[in-house]
C-alpha cells in the first residue's frame, strides 16, 4: 500500500513517435513533453521502489527528485537508442527504475557496515543442510571427503577473480552493481566472469561424473 | 576486532586460504542454479521493457524470450528491475 503517495495518473496519450518528435523538438513542445515525463517517472517511482522504501519516509521525497532528474537527463542523452519495442514511457520508466535501484542498493551497502558484514561471512544454509541429525561416523567421512574433493577442484577451477566474485555474488549476496564497484569492474563483466565460473565448475564436475545437486542432497537429512 | 571485509577478501585471494565447508557448499548450491546458455545483464536490460509489457499483457514473455526468462531466473539485481518494472506497468494498468 503506498499511502500518501497519491500522485494522480498522467493524463498521457502521446504516441512513441510524438514522445521523440516533442522531446528533439524546441521551445514550448519540449518543454510541455518534459513535463508531462516528469509526471509519467513520479507516478511510477513509487511503485517501483515499494519494496525498499514507502512514500513516508524522510529518504524518499529527495529521491524520486534526483531520480526524475537523472532519469530525464539520460532519456534525453538516450534518445536515439530508443528502438521501439515498447511503449516510449515503459522504456522511460525502464531507465528510472535502473537508476533508483542502483541508487538504493548503492545507500543500502553503504548504511550496512563491514563488520556487520563479517558476522554474516556466509549466508544461512538451507534448513536441509542444517537439520543434520547425527548421522554415523561413516557418512561424516563420506561427506568430510567429498567436500575436500570439490574444494580441490574449486582451488584448481576458479581464478582468483572468479573466485572473489563468486564469494561476493554468491556467497554474500552483494548486489552486482556493488561487487563490480569493489572489483574495478562493470556488471556485465562481472556477470560473464560469474557465469563463465560456473560453467567451467560446472563441466569439471560433469567430467567427473558428480553434479552438485547429487552432492547438496547427501548432506540432506535421511 | 575482525579485519575489514575487503582486506579479508584479499587476504584469501593472496594466500589461497582453504575454502570452509560452507563456502564450498554455498558455490555447490550456485552450481545446481548455472545453466549453460546466458546472455549478459545489458542484453537483458535492452529488451527488460518488450518483456515486461509482454509479460502484464499476458504475451508468454518467458516462452517468447527464454533465455531473458532464465537470466532473471539467475540473476538477482536483473530480477530486482524486472520486478519493479512489473510494479509500475501493473498498477498503470490497474491490476496493481
């Protein structure tokens, strides 16, 4: 529920093809589509970001305004890119949503601190990993030697930079854009790092004739 | 007082420490998600608008555009914008 966010719908019926000839316009048709914009990005925001922030908080009045900002600047910049695929305010509120995620998440990371983060070194494990009822001295060793198996293949798989980014994105749950920042990185890169890191685990195991779901499920309670 | 994180981080990168037994199922658990076909975040966020649309439309978008459907799937800061996108296109369409 977005109480006290009531910002009327947009009265907007422009076409992809007014949008693009209004915003490339001059003077007054510019101006009149920038506004009717800024309209279409303040009526979405607060939906787009209900999940981390409500309309009532303090954070959130100083960030729809740098968000509409930002977003009407790289619209703009942006303009030529646009191919039309979708609705021209759908592509706009596509970019407003990339902007006040980064946005949040980059507060969010900030705000948590690095000793907080220490604490949570590694994420919970699944119930099933954890309700390990006392299972005998034979299936300790068992599963004792097939985690010192896969972490050899990890040592002798993994580069160091696949490694830090895969403890960092998967392990931590570090938000892309914040592990790439901490990586000297860009989010793509860092996903193709990730994705080519588990491809090429993925295939050592395959080759070995393990796959991870069969190893997880043997720590899974019987 | 624990080290900060980024030096610890380093320090594992420079001395190879052993990885816990967690840590190795943590990567176990990020194998049984990777799937061998992806495409890359930017890829996803050109296209996040057309499929978004299709998906509110009731288009099929995940039949029409698989391997956008198991990015999302795999990746948490895409499926964030995904989702978000879905909240603004549902209520302009007054399912929301």
């Amino acid at each position: 529920m977005l109480a006290g966010s009531i910002i009327l719908q947009p009265m907007v019926t422009r076409s992809n093809a007014n949008w693009l000839s209004d915003l490339r316009a001059k003077g007054g048709a510019r101006e009149s589509a920038l506004s009717d914009l800024r309209d279409v990005i303040q009526h979405g925001l607060p939906f787009a970001v209900s999940r981390w922030v409500s309309a009532q908080d303090p954070f959130f009045a100083p960030l729809l305004e740098e968000v509409t900002q930002e977003t009407l600047l790289r619209v703009l910049d942006q303009l030529d890119s646009f191919e039309g695929r979708s609705l021209f305010t759908t592509w706009v509120q596509k970019i407003a949503v990339r902007i006040a995620l980064t946005e949040l998440r980059r507060k969010r990371w900030q705000d948590s601190s690095l000793d907080e983060m220490l604490d949570n070194d590694v994420s919970p494990a699944p119930p099933g990993l954890m309700a390990d009822r006392s299972p005998g001295p034979d299936v300790l060793a068992e599963r004792d030697d097939m985690i010192a198996h896969v972490r050899r293949i990890l040592e002798q798989e993994l580069t160091p930079k696949q490694r830090e980014a895969l403890i960092l994105l998967g392990i931590q749950d570090v938000p892309l854009e914040e592990a790439a920042s901490r990586m000297k990185t860009n989010r793509n890169a860092l996903y193709k790092l990730l994705h080519d890191a588990r491809l090429r685990l993925k295939r050592r195991l395959g080759a070995e004739g393990l796959n991870a779901a069969e190893i997880l499920s043997a720590f899974e309670p019987k | 007082m624990s080290e900060p994180f980024h030096k610890l981080l380093g320090r594992l990168r420079r001395d190879h420490e052993p990885l816990s037994d967690e840590v190795v199922k943590g990567f176990l658990r990020i194998l049984e998600r990777a799937r061998i076909e992806d495409i890359p975040c930017s890829q996803v966020y050109n296209r996040l608008d057309e499929y978004v649309e299709k998906d509110v439309h009731g288009h099929a978008a995940a039949k029409l555009m698989p391997l956008l459907r198991e990015h999302l799937d795999c990746c948490h800061d895409c499926s964030e914008e995904y989702e978000a996108l879905m909240r603004v296109l549902r209520q302009a369409s007054g399912e929301g």
